[in-house]
C-alpha cells in the first residue's frame, strides 16, 4: 500500500514536469522590431498539418507577450479561422523576410468566418487582440525569424 501512494506521487510529479517543459520550453523567443524598438514575444510553433489545424483552438487563456507562429512552405495565402478558440487574436501576416505585410485585428472568439492574408505569405503569428495596437506593432515592422 505504501509502495502505490509513492509510486501514485512520483507519477504525478512526472506528468507535472513534462506538462511544465512542454508549456515554458517548447516556446521560442521572437522579437519584433517596431518602429518604437524591439519587442520580444514567446511563440509556440505549429509545424504539424495537425498543430496548423488546432492552432489556439479549445485555450482559455493566452499569457501576454506569448503566441503560436504558423509557418507555411512554400509560401502561399493564408485562410484562418475562429473556430473553437475561446480568446480574442491579432493575426499578424507575415513575407518570407519576416515584414509583416498586413495585420487582422481583433479576431472574435469562435467565429468561422474567413480570415485571409490576401497575398502569399510565409506564416501568421497569432497574439492576444489588442497587443498589435498597445505594443505599436504596424505593417512594414520585421519579425526575426533566424530561430526558426
């Protein structure tokens, strides 16, 4: 009996650690140069179709200055969407250089409606709404994208 409650507790502590790698390091740092300076936000990297599908889908909460980057090879228009994510984005499209080449603001919560690029770019970065407007993030700024 005493044996199962430690090896239940050791377990436990397993689990816990790897939700706590996969949450804090699987997150890249990804700065913005704005026009105002260089802003650094912690990303998440959808690779997978299957991550891509996903996206932020099913969250409650998305911490400040944190957000998935969805990258596309080769480079093509991007069409996303709201459906089952909970929380208000920016969507910030991005060129192959990283210049930010337009920016969709405020994307209501579990909206299925549309959302396009427009033109062939080579990902979108997805941040809490709002943050485009309070960190003076503007089309024409340049995410550095040599980590990924």
């Amino acid at each position: 009996m005493k044996i199962l409650k430690i090896l239940l507790v050791v377990l436990i502590v397993l689990v816990l650690a790897v939700a706590v790698y996969i949450k804090f390091f699987r997150l890249k740092e990804l700065p913005i140069y704005t026009e105002n300076g260089i802003i650094s936000y912690r990303v998440e990297i959808a690779k997978t179709d299957e991550q891509q599908q996903k996206g932020l889908m099913y969250r409650n909460k998305l911490a400040p200055q944190t957000g998935m980057i969805f990258l596309f090879n080769p480079i093509r228009i991007a069409y996303m969407w709201m459906k089952n994510t909970f929380i208000p984005l920016d969507m910030i499209f991005f060129d192959r250089f990283g210049r930010i080449v337009a920016i969709h603001k405020h994307a209501n919560p579990q909206d299925e409606t549309i959302i396009s690029s427009k033109i062939p770019v080579a990902g979108v970065l997805e941040i809490n709404a709002d943050e485009t407007d309070n960190n003076q993030i503007r089309v024409g700024d340049r995410l550095i994208l040599n980590n990924f």
